[in-house]
C-alpha cells in the first residue's frame, strides 16, 4: 500500500485552501451577525425578498444558489467514471457510507438529541423542521471541497474525481426519493411536488448547465477551464454568504430567542462526520485499501452538501424554517471539523500501513 500512495504523493501537487476556504467559519460567523442585526433593523428588504416567489421557489434565493453550484461543478468530469473499477473497494466503501449509512445515522442522531435529549430547550414548533434539516444535510455528499480534502491528505486524484462523479449521477436520481423516506420515517409531511422541483432546479439543470460549458471551455483549451474556475471561485462561495446573510436576516428573531440552538443543533452534526469518516477509514484498512484513497474515501464518506442542502431547505420548508436553520449550522462547522479530520488521517497513515 505505501509504494502505491508515496507515488501518488509526489504526484499530486498540494493544493492550498483560499483565503475564503480557511476562514470559511469566520465569515460564516460574521454572516450571522450581520444578517441577525439586518433582520432586526431593518427587515423591509427581507420580507420583499421573501415574497419573490413561483411555485414556493425563491428567486433571488434560486439564482444565488445557482452561483454556489454551478462552478463546483464544472470540475466534475464524468468522463472518468470508467476509472471506477480501478478502485472498486474504496469506491464500495464510500457508496455504503454515504448512501447507506450517513443519512440513516443523522435521522438516528436528530432523533436521540434533537428530539429527545434537546427537545426541553429547543423551540417545539421547530423540533421536526430541525431533523428535516439535519437529513437534508447529510441526504446528499460533498462534491466541491472534497478535493481541497483530498488534496491536503494526499489522496489519489483519480479516485476523487470518480468518487465524486458517481456520487454526482447517483444523487440525481436518488436525493428526492432517500429524502422523502427519511422524512416519511421522522412523521414529517414530504412536500413531493416541491422536493421534485428542488432536485430539478438544484441537481439535475445544474449538471446539464455545467457539463455543457465544461465541454465549451475545455473545447478551447484546458487553461480556459482554470481561468474560468479561478474568477468563479471566490464568486461562488460570495453568492454562499450572502444567502446565510439572508437566511439570518429571517432567523434573527428566533436565535436571539434561542442562543444555545446553533450550539445544539452542532452536537449532531459533528458527531455523524467523525462517525462516518470513522468507519469509512477502518472499513478500508479493513479491505486493504491503500491510504491515499482510503483518506479521501473517509472525507467524502463523511462531509456533506451544505449548498444544496441549504437550497431543497428553502425550497420545502421556507427561510424561517428549523430546517434552513439547522442546514446553516452544517456550513458554520464544515471547515474546523473536516480539517480536524484531515489531520487524524494524516497522523494515522503509520498505523493504517502497519502489518496486522
């Protein structure tokens, strides 16, 4: 296993994290501040915002949304789903973790602390829009950041990049239908018109849109692909705060109501990322994996799909929703917690390559 991950080490040049990557908890954090106080002072321009809707979808909400995905998706090359069978355990392991194991383990885990545990402190109208929220969360895995994982654990790219495209195909079809079962299991009513609509607008237009003009840049060079993901970048994680400041901006009341419900809601989240990532690891030490795709395999196994997530919120349940509530917290700990788990696969590739 080490020959094959020390060549993929020299191999893959370290990607750092941008300035917004590494910060991503601290403007989180000022989004929240700036959009509770906003939507204190001067709520006006948050209930007109609120009202541009069609068919329950909010425009402006849509198209910033739009802005977060379309961009993280123009990396995805589905070209190079054949190299699935190149890595066929760790892919295994990451399609059991993140379609049979995540999203059940967070019902489990909205269940045991939101509505049991944390049910005396929290809002009672809002216990079941909060689950809703936290199996939205971890309904679909990450497709953006996991190469900044991947990269900085010195995973095999090749891996990551078939990973993420199956994960991407299976998700098109999936999403709607684990979703409505999990929220069928919670005892929440499954807006099934609106939850189509979600995938549609949130999924599927956005891998076509994206595919499209993938294959547009690249037919004029892989340099216009680069430059094109380089300005789109900072304007995709741009357009990610300024829906938390508007999602805020409706929130405000509710968290200086209830300060300690972030706090709260935070308990599960990141319990189910070092779960996940967790079994992922062992599973691959387990199968013999090598450590340089059992390292992405766990990242990928355990982090989520906040912006999506955040946008079918919005879509089902509203933005005074539990639901947009408690997907926001999984964008606030995204960046602390995964990096935390990057560090722990790191320190551990000693003890994954040692004999039994």
């Amino acid at each position: 296993m080490s020959a094959q991950c020390e060549v993929i080490g020299k191999a893959v040049a370290k990607a750092p994290m941008s300035v917004f990557e590494r910060y991503l908890t601290v403007w989180v954090g000022l989004c929240i501040v700036a959009g509770v106080a906003l939507g204190h002072f001067v709520p006006a321009p948050f209930h007109a915002i609120g009202r541009m809707e069609i068919a329950q979808v909010n425009l402006p909400v849509a198209g910033l949304i739009w802005l977060m995905i379309i961009p993280m998706l123009l990396k995805i090359d589905f070209g190079a789903l054949h190299q699935v069978k190149e890595h066929w355990k760790g892919i295994g392991v990451t399609l059991f973790i993140n379609w049979g194991v995540k999203p059940f383990s967070m019902a489990l885990l909205g269940y045991v602390f939101v509505s049991t545990l944390f049910r005396p402190y929290l809002p009672a109208g809002q216990i079941d829009s909060y689950i809703a929220g936290l199996i939205l969360l971890a309904a679909a895995p990450c497709t953006a950041m996991v190469f900044v994982w991947s990269n900085l654990t010195k995973g095999e790219p090749h891996f990551t990049l078939s990973q993420v495209a199956l994960n991407d195909v299976i998700m098109v079809f999936a999403f709607a239908p684990l979703v409505g079962l999990l929220l069928g299991l919670s005892s929440i009513t499954v807006p099934w018109e609106t939850l189509l609509l979600s995938v549609a607008l949130y999924i599927v237009v956005p891998v076509i849109v994206s595919q499209i003009v993938r294959k547009a840049l690249l037919a004029a060079g892989p340099q216009a692909l680069e430059n094109t993901l380089s300005k789109l970048g900072p304007l995709s994680l741009m357009a990610l705060l300024t829906t938390l400041v508007l999602l805020f901006g409706f929130q405000g009341e509710q968290i200086i109501a209830q300060p300690l419900v972030i706090l709260m809601l935070a308990v599960p989240i990141t319990i189910q990322v070092y779960f996940n990532s967790g079994l992922a690891y062992l599973l691959n030490k387990k199968l013999g994996v090598a450590h340089c795709v059992a390292g992405p395999s766990a990242l990928i196994g355990a982090s989520n799909f906040f912006e999506l997530a955040v946008a079918a919120a919005i879509s089902l349940f509203g933005f005074q929703s539990g639901a947009a509530l408690a997907t926001v917290v999984g964008v606030l700990i995204e960046v602390p917690v995964m990096l935390s788990v990057v560090k722990i696969v790191n320190a551990s590739k000693g003890w994954y390559e040692a004999k039994a």
